[in-house]
C-alpha cells in the first residue's frame, strides 16, 4: 500500500486491500468484444461439461442399481429352482385322481347355503324366544344364560360365514 501497488481502505476497524486498477492498461473496445466472446464459449464449454457430468452421473445410478452378473446369476438360479417345484407341484395336482367335478362342487355349495340358511332361521328363532323369556326374567341375560346352560356362537367364537 505504502508504493502504491495495492489501494487501501478503512470499514471501521477493518482495512480492505485490493489492486491499484489505475495502473493496469485501459482495454479497447475490441480487446472487450474478444474477452466477452472468449467468456461466451467458455460458458457454453462449461454448460455441455456440465450436461454431459449430468448425464454420466445418471448413468453411473442406474449401473450402481442395477444387480451384477453374480447376483444376477443367483437370481435366476433360485427362479429355476422355484419353477422346478412349481411345476412338480402341477404335475401332482393334474396326475391326482380324486378331482371334484363341478357338479359335486355345485352340490357341496349348496348344500352349504341351505345349512347355513337353516342355521340363521334357528339362531334367529332362538333369540326372538330368550328375548321374549327375557322380558319378564329378573336378572341379566347373561345369568340366565348361566343358569340355564346356554352357549352362545360368541363364546365360543364362531361366525356365520357371509350370505353369498
């Protein structure tokens, strides 16, 4: 600062030092147009570089997801094994001789909804007649249950299946 190479000036406590631009050159015109024209290329230089990073970066994920050969091989072994059992599996099912033939099944699934039908008429009889015990039975439901013997689908966990 002192031989006048740098310029010095006071912020309160601090000092800023920076270059003594007035003894640079004075640029022409010309030599601003080639500077600005330089610093266009080199900026699109650097937007393609860093499209082409993008780019590789992207490329470099996909690979870094993507299973190597090892694994992959272990993949396709265990899928031929699982194919394997799967189709032992089909070929005991299509060789066995006890198949239901559809008339069977249509008769068992009937017969299932009639019994079933049959069970809700009963369950439904049986409630209308505790109920109407009920109404003039001086304790609770559950101690006439009790003392009459009576078990519920409840306690013992058991549902209608769904009307179909």
């Amino acid at each position: 600062a002192q031989q006048g190479r740098v310029r010095e000036k006071a912020y309160g406590k601090q000092k800023i030092y920076f270059a003594d631009q007035e003894q640079l050159p004075a640029a022409s015109d010309a030599e601003l147009h080639g500077l600005d024209g330089e610093i266009a290329v080199l900026s699109a230089k650097v937007q393609a570089l860093q499209q082409s990073c993008r780019q590789m970066e992207a490329e470099l994920k996909d690979l870094s997801s993507s299973m190597t050969t090892p694994e992959m091989a272990r993949e396709t072994e265990e899928l031929r094994k699982d194919c394997a059992s799967y189709t032992e599996k089909l070929e005991g099912i299509k060789s066995a001789t006890n198949h239901v033939t559809p008339e069977e099944k249509e008769k068992v699934c009937s017969e299932q909804k009639l019994y079933c039908r049959e069970w809700r008429r009963r369950k439904r009889m049986a409630t209308e007649l505790l109920e109407a015990i009920l109404e003039g039975y001086p304790r609770s439901k559950k101690q006439f249950f009790e003392e009459v013997g009576i078990e519920t689908d409840e306690d013992h966990n058991v549902t209608l299946p769904a009307a179909v």
